[in-house]
C-alpha cells in the first residue's frame, strides 16, 4: 500500500522508515530538503520537496494513491491544512494530524480527522490510526522479518477454529487471552467474542494480515 507523511521530523522519519521497512510505497514531503537526513542510507521512498497542503506537491507524492496521509510537521496550521486537502479534496479515508493546540484537536475529531496530541506524539501512535483496526505490534524481530501482532479478531473469525484462521492469513497464533486467562493455542480452539490473539506472522504480510482480521478480506498492498 501507498502512505504519504507530511513532515520529515523525528515522527515522520520513524514512521516512514517502519512503513518502508514493512514494504510498504512511502512518499515523505517536506519543504526543507536537511529534513530528509533523517531517513535511513537504504530508505527507498520518495523524498518529494515542497508545501504539505499544495496540491501538486502532494500528486508528486502520490496522494491519488494513498492508502493514508499523516501530517506530523510542527505547525497545527499547516498539520490541519494539509489533513483537509488529503481528506476533502483527495479523498484519503485515513487521514491523522499531530495537533498542538488539545481545541483545535477536539474540533477535527469531530470532521472526521484523527489527530495525536503532545502526550502521545510517538510514531507508534501515529501509526494505530494509519493501519488497520484492532491489532498492535508488541513485538518485532528485525534480524529475522517477523512481528508479534496482538490482535481482536472481526465478527466473521467467531466460533471459526484456530487452525482455519492460521490457514486463511499464513500465519501462527501463539496464544489466546481469554476472560483474562493466557491458554497456549490449540488448532481445534475457536475464536469467541473477547479474544485477544497473539500471532506471529512475517513483516511482510504485517498490514494485510491485520486488515483480514478486522475486516474479513484482504487488502492488496
């Protein structure tokens, strides 16, 4: 999938070098190009210099594209300008801003955009909002490419065994948190409402995995 991150920070770098490390298409727009140092030597995204709310600036970066759109500059103003044009006049679904100002953040909430304030500003945070729902990396083996997701499966897994699940998504649940007990994974457990699942699957399919979760399908990247 296609991401595109306004602002070459601290924030923004870490996000976009964790999206491009999944391998996932990552555009980073800044209008300073000394932002771009922050990412990686092997980073392979797009460095796309210019206005996060300009309208061909963002096109370069692929916004027509986009699976979602993060606004992580250090201006509300600007955070909140380029949010409304990914969302209104491109049509991103998944649109967040890093917000300063906690009333300003509460009004775009309202309007659809999510936002992270100053007490969670960290680029895991962000990241909730932009991928799928209902599941959270705990654990990652970089040496090796492969994550521990711990996820809250859709309607659709209930009362299907866990082996089905694992032969659906590619993937090994370790164990099930249930009515707060840990039970070790078994292929012949069913999923119930309230399970948490603690999966181990490759980087790879990280995204896609967690939107067959919450959403019963998959998501081509």
């Amino acid at each position: 999938m296609h991401f595109v991150i306004m602002g070459s920070g601290r924030v923004g770098a870490a996000m976009a070098i964790e999206l491009d490390r999944q391998g996932h298409s990552v555009a980073v727009v800044d209008q300073n190009p000394a932002a771009f140092r922050k990412l990686k030597k092997d980073f392979s995204g797009q460095k796309v210099k210019g206005v996060g709310f300009d309208r061909d600036t963002l096109q370069r970066a692929g916004i027509e594209d986009a699976y979602a759109f993060a606004a992580v500059s250090n201006g509300d103003n600007s955070n909140i300008l380029s949010a409304r044009v990914a969302r209104e006049t491109f049509g991103v679904k998944r649109v967040v801003a890093r917000i300063y100002d906690p009333r300003r953040a509460e009004l775009y909430q309202r309007l659809g955009i999510a936002t992270v304030g100053p007490v969670k500003w960290t680029s895991r945070a962000m990241l909730r909002r932009m991928l799928p729902d209902n599941s959270e990396v705990i654990f990652a083996d970089q040496t090796n490419g492969m994550e521990i997701l711990r996820a809250r499966p859709a309607k659709m897994w209930l009362t299907r065994p866990l082996a089905e699940l694992e032969k659906a998504l590619g993937v090994r649940v370790a164990y099930v948190s249930r009515l707060g007990n840990a039970l070790l994974a078994h292929p012949d457990y069913v999923v119930q409402e309230n399970d948490e699942l603690f999966i181990a699957v490759q980087h790879s399919n990280l995204t896609d995995v967690s939107h067959q979760l919450a959403n019963g399908q998959s998501e081509e990247k």
